[in-house]
C-alpha cells in the first residue's frame, strides 16, 4: 500500500520507515514500541508506577464484573474483548474482535486520557492547598504578630501575595492540546499550533486563522477530547509527520510523561462514571 508524505506530497510504500525523496519519517512505524498486546500493555502500566487496578480502576487481562471499571480480556471465544463498567453497573462495550492491538490501543489510549485528567486534579488540589495554607499564615501573621516592624509585615504581605498571584497565573493558562470540532469540521491543537483534517488528511493552518482565533477565545465550547478517536471521522493526528516534527525521538520513551509521580494522587471519583466511554 502506498502513503502520501505529509512534508513533500511524494507517494511511497507503507513499508518504508521514511519518504525517500524527503526523509521525512513515516508515521505508521512511529508507535512500534507502543504495547500491542495484553502482556505488553500490563508492563506498560507497571512501568508508569501507577497505583494498583483498585485504585485507578483500570483491570488489564481481568474481565472485571464490579461497577466503575475500564478493562481489557480475551473471551472464551478468543476474542479481545475492551469494556467499561460504569457507576449503574452496566456495561459498555468498546470492542469486542479478533485484533488484540486494536483492541489495547483502544485501552492505552483511554488510560493515558484518564492519567493526564488524573494529574490535573491532583495539581488543582495542591494548589488549593497551597492557596489556604498562604491565607492561613497571612491572617495569623497579621493577628499574633500585630508588634512586627511595619517593613516586615509588608514584606510578608508582598510575598504571600506573590504566591497566590503566581498560582492563578499557572492555573489560568491550562494545555489546551487536543481536537475540537467548528461547525462540521475538526480541528487539532499543540501548543498552539494548529491543525484541519481536510478530506483525508491533516493540515497546518496558521493560529491567526478565524477558526483557531474563535476557538481560542473559548475552549471548553469546541473541545471534544485530548486523545482520538473513531467516531471523529478523521485520522489519528499522533499518527501523522506533524507529531513527529514536534516530538524528538530518542532512546526513552515519550510515555514517560504519564509516569506517576510520588506526589500525585489518584481519586477515581473524579472520573466521568456515567458516559459509554
């Protein structure tokens, strides 16, 4: 099968890891190190240091029957089958074939959206901690402490006041890298970089664009997700030479960046419960 090249319009085999007129990398050999198999994707999660299935409620290689579970398993059958229980108790079913690495990308994919969600709100929780314990210590300051030098207390206060600042600052400007969608089409953003699908391919468009400059003035009302999937009607973006251009490749993993650190925290009644997905 032949590929078009994203940086050059040169046609080539798919076999081929780069265009031969260009260099430009193929994008369907960019994932090779990705888990394509259940085995494969229970090392990745071991490799992340995540907390145990119990607590992020994703069960790999386990047909999980308890609400409030993402999970992947291979059927009597010999089918892979991926689900995910939600709060009611009812299942959905996300796939359920023969192709095991369709079936844990489908996984992967989703467990990387829910580290990311995870993170988040681990961070927005230390921040508001940070937050009340800065007013705490500025109200006692200013109650226990009334005998301060004048200077002292304004330092104080400058500082204090500093902190906050700089947390609401952190926090107003949130990665807004994702797809959304404007009207009947779809759209993809990286660090303010921005991309169209167009028939059957993506396109870099400038951030000045109308579309883009609309987006940007209100995320939340066109954003559709920060990972792709089928129901979009678009290829995946990951997939393409644009995500190699602003991904260096190197002997560590790029996954690296859903490792889970000792100061995160999982709280699986953040996530949505009640949607299919």
């Amino acid at each position: 099968m032949k590929i078009k090249c994203d940086y050059c319009g040169n046609t080539y085999e798919d076999t081929l890891h780069a265009c031969p007129d260009c260099s430009a990398p193929n994008p369907s050999h960019k994932n090779e190190k990705d888990p394509k198999t259940i085995e494969e994707l229970k090392k990745w999660y071991k490799d992340r240091k995540l907390p145990s299935p119990e607590v992020t409620r994703f069960f790999i290689g386990v047909d999980y029957k308890k609400p409030k579970a993402f999970g992947i398993y291979k059927d009597d059958s010999g089918d892979f089958v991926v689900y995910k229980n939600k709060a009611d108790g009812s299942r959905a079913v996300r796939y359920k074939g023969a192709d095991e690495e369709y079936a844990v990308n489908e996984l992967l994919q989703r467990l990387k959206d829910e580290i990311v969600h995870q993170k988040n709100c681990s961070g927005r929780k230390k921040s508001a901690s940070v937050t009340r314990s800065v007013t705490s210590s500025t109200s006692s300051t200013t109650k226990n402490n009334r005998s301060l030098p004048l200077m002292e207390i304004i330092s104080i206060s400058i500082a204090a006041f500093c902190i906050l600042f700089g947390i609401a600052l952190i926090m107003s400007f949130p990665d807004h890298n994702g797809y959304y969608r404007y009207g009947h089409g779809v759209y993809y953003n990286y660090d303010d970089h921005w991309f169209y699908y167009d028939t059957d391919n993506w396109v870099e468009i400038s951030q000045n664009d109308p579309i883009p400059r609309e987006i940007s003035s209100n995320y939340d009302d066109y954003y559709i997700s920060r990972n792709w999937d089928q129901s979009m009607d678009t290829t995946n973006w990951n997939d393409t030479s644009f995500y190699d251009r602003y991904h260096v490749s190197s002997d560590n993993d790029s996954d690296s960046d859903y490792d889970w650190g000792n100061n995160d925290t999982w709280d699986s009644d953040n996530t949505d419960w009640g949607s299919d997905w």
